[in-house]
C-alpha cells in the first residue's frame, strides 16, 4: 500500500494566468518565463501567495496547452531570446520580432513560434562548433534521458514540414533503435543539439523564474494534463505504454450528444505499472524542479477513462476502461437468443429511412446501400458489412453525403456494444436505441439488472485502480496535489481523493445543489479545506463575462444578497460587482482561492475590454487562432504602478485568510 502523502496545506489566495498572457518591455510576442519574475513581486505587493500557470509543455503548431508534443520538454515560445549568451550579436533581429507582435492585444501563436524558432536556429548556427563540445551542454543532455528522443523526433519532424510521425517514410518501427541511430549520425548532430540547447536554454530561465517565485514567499502551481497529443515523442517512442487502438474522449451528456472524441491514445495501465509508473513519475519529478503544488487534469481518467475505438469520429459508441463486460452465455442464460442478440447490438437499417434522404428513389437506395450494407434476405432491412468496422468507413464510401450522414445516425443505432467477440457493454445511450424500445418490460428489467451487475464490480475497479496509481504518483514528488473533478464522477473519486490528500476542485458558479428545485448555491463557506476555490476556469468567461452574458446577476445576488448600502446591480458590472463577487468566493473555507488574472484585473474599471468576451482565454469545443493567446492589457510593470489596484487585490486576500 502507497503511503498516503501528508502535506501540510497553507491557506492561501493565488492567481491564475498563462505565461504567454504576461507582457513586460521585454516580452517577445507573448510572455516569457522570465517575466514570471516581475510578476511575482506585483503578486507578492498584493498580498498573493500562489501562482497557477496552465501547462508550458512543447505542443509544436498547436496552440492548446493541452495537446502536448512532449511530457517534458518545454516550449520555445517562453523563451528570451535576448538573455541568450549567444544572442549578442542579434538584437536587431530581436527588436524586429519583439516590434512585429507588440501592438496585439492577443498574440498570434504560430507566428510567434515560428518567428522564434528561426532566430533561434541562425543564433545556434554561428555558436554550433562550440557548443556541441560545450561541457555544460553534454552535461545537460546526459542528465535528461529524454532530449534525444525529443532531438531527433523533432528534427524529423522539421524534415517532414511538421507531418504526424504515422506519415514518415521512416522510424516508425523498431523506434528505439532508429531514434539511436539519428542521434549518432554525424550529419545530424548540429540539428540534434539545437533542440538540446533549445531546451537547456529553457530549462535555465524556467529554473531561474521558479527560484524568484519561492524567493518572493510564493508557490508556484503547475498544470499537468493527463492525456498525450497521438502526434508525440513519448506516443512515437514509448508505444507500450499506450493502447493505440482506443481514443480518450467523454460520453455524450446534454451538451455534447454524440460525446467528445479528444483524439489522444488511451494509457495500458497494466504495462506502466510493470515499469512502476516510472514514466508518471520522471514527468512528475521534472515538473517538481519548478512547481510547490501542480494540478492533475481530468482525474476521473485514473479511475477510468471514457475510450472511443480507433476511427470513430464521434465519442457515441465508447465505453470505460477498465471494463466489466457480460457474455453472449449470460445474456443466452436470460433467455436471449443469437437472433435476438444481433439483433440489440448490430444496426438494422429500413431501407425506407435511407430512402427518405435519396430522393425517395428506391431503386438507387438499394444500389448505394449494397456499397456498405447486406441485406436481411428479401426484407427490406439491412446489416452493415463485416468490413465497415468504425463510421469512418461510412464516410469514406461512395455515398452521397446526406446518406452517409443517415447511415452513421443508424450506425450508432445499437443498445449493446460488442467489445470482443462474444463479449459486450450497454451503449451508452441504450434506452434511446430502435433495439431497447422493441423490449418488453420484462426484457429490460433483465437487462438492466444485468448492467447493473457488471456496473457496480467496476465500480470497484476504477477505485482500485486510482487508488493504486495515484497513490504512487502523489507519494513520488514533494508538491501539493490538486486535481480537476468537475462533471459527474463516481461516488469513489471523493473517497480517493480525500484518502490521498488531493485537494479538490470548487467552480463557485457550478457548485450548487443541482437536485433541489431552485438549484441553490453550495455556500463557500461551506466547502471541503482540502479544495480549491474559484469561479472562473481558463474553459469558462470571467466573472464579467458571466455576470453580463450569462444573465447570472439576478440568481447570484438572490443566493448571496448584497452588503446594505451596496450599489450592485444584476445588469451592470464595475468596480464594486467585482469586488462582491471576489469576497464571495473568499469566505471559502478551501485550503487555495485561486481568481484568474482577468478576474482580479476586474477590481479597475480601466482594465476592461469594450467586449467582455475578449478576456477569455479558451472557448471549448472551437478550435480559433483566438484560443489560448490572451495577454494582458497592460504591461507588468504598469499594473504594479497601480496602487488602487494592488490595494483592492490585498482586501481579498485578507478575506480569506
């Protein structure tokens, strides 16, 4: 049994903000690492005591922090290129970039990056002799087992114009073999090291920022997403440690009907465990040279992920890992017949509802459904074909499109899904199914006692599970543990949670108690220590956004009425509104009140944006140039100029100490 960790939790007010939101005269395109440095001394003068970053992984051409290219290198976008020791002989160069992008409210990421990444390689280039025998270089890279896979993966990247590792030509088998042999490739060395140096350089400025946050009397908390981007190192050079069959996604719930497919491979949990999770924690213990306290994204993931086979688009026909199935013999046992088992878990299809989408042309229907489907002898029903294995099949046929938008509506048209051969689960949306709603009642009270059956023994698999892993992970680093537990979990994730001392998340504007007739407010006051507080996410507005366009003045001020005298209206929002709202939340009894930088920005009227919109970092379910490139509207040092501001900030902070 892992040790449960026991870390002795401060109570303390943070903030949360991007790097890449930071702007100081120095800042090149967005913020640096380096600019956490003045920013600390602004948090500290303001009574704050945590800085919450989202992740600074290396993600390549995304732009989303959470679709990383690498568990463990960090992107070339924070770095400062005139810091540089190398870079003496480039300040033009530099200044031209840094003029390039100084007027945008928001940054363009991939210009960004690449602008830097160019400079970068003419910086290295006249350096490079040198470096590859600097001492402190080879030093660096023999200390992080990890560079040179990321070096050549990379560089071969570079070579493909940034095409996903599955298209080369080359190093997609046997890659650990291949990847030592690029690296000693005298051809490529001078490639090789300069993403080494890249990251050496990185590492260095992180280091140096993380040591002026402890040193201003502040944690630093980082943010560790739990999935990996297929199109990574550790994907391409690691392949054992993930089922590449299965996608990690969310079922469907009232926002998303047809669920969320997020792309990313799924862990083999059994296989990392062989290894003592020390992949887990190596990204772990990297991510401890800079941070106090980190949060684990999506943790329902540990107890059990949502996985979507490999080629299904939408996230409708997933099912949970680890899974409990029941067999053909037990369904058999209840009195279900082959007939009547194919008959709840394969699609049958009337030709009149592909018909009524074709033109009500009969003839053609049959012609294009013989393509994909096999008739039911002389009825007028149809059976996918054996080689239609996901809905991209149907999609990638020779179909109009309007039926093959009909057939992948009636392939997710099932109440049980064969996992294996012979071996099946509920579909998700089962009792929505053609199949389910032909069932007596007697039928489907079998049946659901049978779901039932299998659901509660993986109950106690997912608990278990997490348990294990996240005890062993929580126990390997010295950081306060936090996690992501928004969405409806199972009854075991709290119990874990608090178990191993994982402090727990509370969105003051989701946190209400949804059951009860008018949904009231969880009071503040009345949350766990172990959690941390706040109302606004980098997914969510901020509190003015929600305030002024999500109409939530009128139901806040019912669940928290305002102080007598108090000018505070449901339809406006100022200076006093923010500060209302920020007090709230600060009566938590929640060890950590972290308030987003727009939030706390919002206590001076001069800070706002005509479009309250504008000050949203991440709009989910869009993929934007406008996502993830939030800066502030002013510069570092300008907000610390602003006494009133500071002033405001502090009374916060008091209010929940």
């Amino acid at each position: 049994m892992t040790k449960k960790p026991n870390h002795k939790l401060p109570h303390l007010t943070g903030t949360a903000v991007p790097v890449s939101a930071l702007k100081t005269t120095e800042s090149c395109g967005c913020g640096e690492f380096l600019d956490l440095i003045p920013f600390a001394e602004f948090c500290a003068s303001a009574g704050l005591k945590l800085i919450q970053l989202l992740p600074v992984n290396d993600t390549g051409t995304e732009s989303s922090p959470y679709s990383a290219l690498s568990a463990f290198a960090l992107n070339p976008v924070y770095l400062r290129l005139q810091a540089l020791p190398e870079a003496k002989n480039y300040k033009s160069q530099i200044s031209k970039i840094c003029k390039k992008h100084a007027e945008k409210s928001r940054f363009n990421y991939r210009e960004v990056r690449r602008d830097k990444i160019d400079l970068l390689v003419k910086i290295f280039a006249e350096e490079a002799d040198n470096l590859i025998q600097d001492s402190a270089l080879n030093k660096w890279i023999k200390a992080h087992d990890w560079i040179i896979p990321y070096s050549v993966f990379m560089q071969k990247k570079r070579e493909n114009f940034e095409a996903s590792w599955k298209t080369w030509a080359d190093g997609s088998t046997d890659v650990a073999k291949f990847i030592q042999s690029e690296w000693k490739k005298t051809s490529k060395k001078k490639n090789h090291y300069f993403w080494a140096w890249v990251q050496m350089r990185l590492d260095e400025q992180f280091s140096m920022a993380a040591d002026a946050v402890r040193k201003a009397g502040l944690i630093l908390k980082g943010d560790i997403p739990i999935m990996m981007n297929e199109d990574s190192v550790d994907v391409w050079s690691c392949p054992e440690y993930f089922k590449m069959n299965l996608r990690a996604g969310a079922p469907a719930d009232g926002f998303n009907p047809l669920g969320q497919n997020w792309g990313f491979p799924i862990y083999d949990w059994e296989k990392l465990k062989e290894d003592d999770y020390s992949w887990w924690k190596k990204r772990l213990a990297s991510a401890a040279k800079y941070y106090g306290a980190y949060r684990i994204d999506h943790v329902l993931g540990f107890f059990r992920i949502w996985a979507v086979p490999e080629g299904e688009r939408t996230a409708a026909l997933g099912y949970t890992q680890p899974l409990v199935c029941f067999t053909a013999k037990e369904l058999d046992e209840l009195g279900f017949t082959p007939e009547r088992i194919r008959w709840l878990s394969k699609p049958h299809v009337p030709t009149r509802e592909i018909e009524a989408v074709n033109n009500n042309d009969y003839l053609g229907t049959h012609g294009l459904l013989h393509k994909v489907m096999d008739r039911i002898g002389e009825e007028e029903m149809w059976l996918f074909k054996k080689e239609i294995a996901t809905d991209s099949d149907i999609m990638n046929a020779d179909l109009p499109d309007a039926v093959k938008n009909k057939l992948c509506e009636c392939w997710r048209n099932r109440a049980i899904i064969e996992v294996s051969k012979g071996k099946y689960t509920p579909n998700w949306t089962y009792r929505d199914s053609t199949a389910w709603k032909s069932l007596s009642f007697e039928e489907q009270k079998l049946l659901e006692e049978l779901f039932e059956e299998k659901h509660t023994k993986m109950e106690k698999l997912w608990e278990k599970q997490a348990k294990s892993i996240l005890g062993e992970l929580t126990s390997s680093v010295d950081m306060i543990p936090c996690a992501e537990d928004l969405g409806v979990n199972p009854e075991s994730v709290p119990r874990v949670m608090k178990a191993l001392n994982i402090l727990s998340l509370r969105v003051m504007r989701w946190s209400r108690e949804w059951g009860e007739a008018d949904q009231p407010y969880i009071k503040p006051e009345d949350y766990p220590e172990v959690s941390v507080a706040c109302n606004s996410v980098h997914d969510s507005s901020t509190i003015r956004g929600w305030w002024l366009n999500e109409n939530a003045g009128e139901d806040f001020l019912k669940n928290f009425p305002a102080p007598k005298g108090a000018d505070i209206s449901p339809k406006t929002f100022d200076r006093a509104t923010a500060d209302f709202v920020l007090r709230t939340i600060a009566a938590s009894k929640s060890a950590f009140c972290i308030h987003p930088i727009q939030d706390l920005l919002h206590l001076s009227p001069s800070y706002y944006d005509e479009n309250p919109e504008n000050e949203r970092i991440n709009i989910p379910g869009s993929v934007t140039e406008f996502n993830w490139t939030y800066r502030l509207p002013k510069t570092i040092a300008q907000l610390a100029k602003d006494k009133t501001l500071i002033s405001a900030i502090k009374e916060i902070a008091a209010a929940h100490r």
